[in-house]
C-alpha cells in the first residue's frame, strides 16, 4: 500500500512539475507576442505625412551601461512637437524590436510632447511605458538618459526634459529614477557624446 502511495505522489509531482514548466512556456510565449505587437502598433503608427528625414537615435545598451549613437530614416510631420513625437516613437519602436540591446515594456508609447517657451519640453507616455519597464536604476536612468540625449540631438532647441504618464506626474519610472524633475538635456547630451 504504502508503494502505491509513493507512486501516486510521484505522479502528482510530475504532473505539477509539467504543468508549472507549461505555464512558464505560454507566459513566455505570451510576453514576446505582446512585444511583436506591440512593434506592429508603434510602426503602424508611425507618421505617414512628411518627407523621409534622417534622424539620430541615442540607444541604450544594457550590457555595456551606455548609449550608442545611430542614424534612420523616418517621415517628419512639419510641426515641431509632432516632429518630436516621431522621434521619440521611432526611439522606442526600436527597442520594441526583437534584438534589442535595452528593454522597455511592451505597448510602450508616447502619446504626446509638449514644448514650453523657454526650451523645455514636457514627454507624456502611456501607462504601458512605466507600468510594464524593467525596474532597476541602471535600466530606468539609460532610457531616461536615451530620450533625453535622442531629443536633444535632432532639436538643438530641447533644453530641459521631464517625463510625465498619463498626463500626470510620477514618482518613478518604475521605482528608481525619478520623474518628478526635469532632466538637463546638455548634461546627459555631453555624456552621451563621450560614450561615443
């Protein structure tokens, strides 16, 4: 009897192993549909008025802990701060991509950009962007550092920086670097020269 009872709790446990391995699999699978979607949308969504303009990127790169610079080509709306959107959108479609050196959560998204008269500029993202990031300092502080340094580097213009969600003020990104403040573009842009 009392073989028969191991056996069974043997099969359970396997069973539970099997399922619990099952359940990792589809998460998985799940996550990186969410990702591929998520890329359709932010390309789909991508400006289709405007001539191609050549654009820098600042990427992040979480094994090296820096930016690398990279130029692509994307349509331009004539407005300026739909100019900056595009941008911005064209940055964080690039991480969204399989392949990428940074990760950002998936559906991330910037749904609109503010530009202040004295040079500052206001990024409201959707909740997915802060929600859905990867917390840690080093990984909040190179995307921050990546939209700050992309901005500046296609409008010279683009003095101060701040992150909103959702139209409204956060704490954090996703725990660590702090969103309540506005981020110097020239400092981080000058770092981001220097990683070159």
């Amino acid at each position: 009897m009392t073989g028969r009872i191991l056996a069974i709790l043997a099969l359970l446990l396997a069973a539970a192993l099997g399922l619990g391995f099952y359940a990792w699999h589809l998460q998985h699978k799940v996550t990186t549909e969410e990702q591929r979607l998520a890329t359709q949308q932010q390309l789909a969504a991508a400006p289709a008025n405007g001539p191609a303009t050549t654009i820098t990127l600042f990427l992040a790169s979480d094994a090296s802990a820096s930016l690398y610079r990279k130029q692509i080509s994307v349509p331009l709306p004539a407005e300026r701060s739909e100019q900056a959107r595009a941008v911005l959108r064209a940055l964080l479609g690039t991480y969204l991509q399989p392949g990428s050196r940074h990760t950002i959560g998936a559906g991330s998204d910037v749904r609109d950009v503010y530009l202040l008269s004295d040079g500052s500029v206001v990024v409201d993202t959707n909740a997915a962007f802060a929600e859905a990031h990867p917390s840690g300092v080093l990984a909040e502080e190179l995307t921050i550092a990546s939209m700050i340094a992309t901005l500046n580097a296609n409008d010279a213009k683009i003095g101060r920086v701040k992150i909103i969600v959702n139209g409204a003020e956060r704490e954090t990104l996703a725990g660590h670097a702090d969103l309540h403040r506005f981020y110097e573009a020239a400092n981080i842009g000058q770092l981001a020269k220097e990683m070159q």
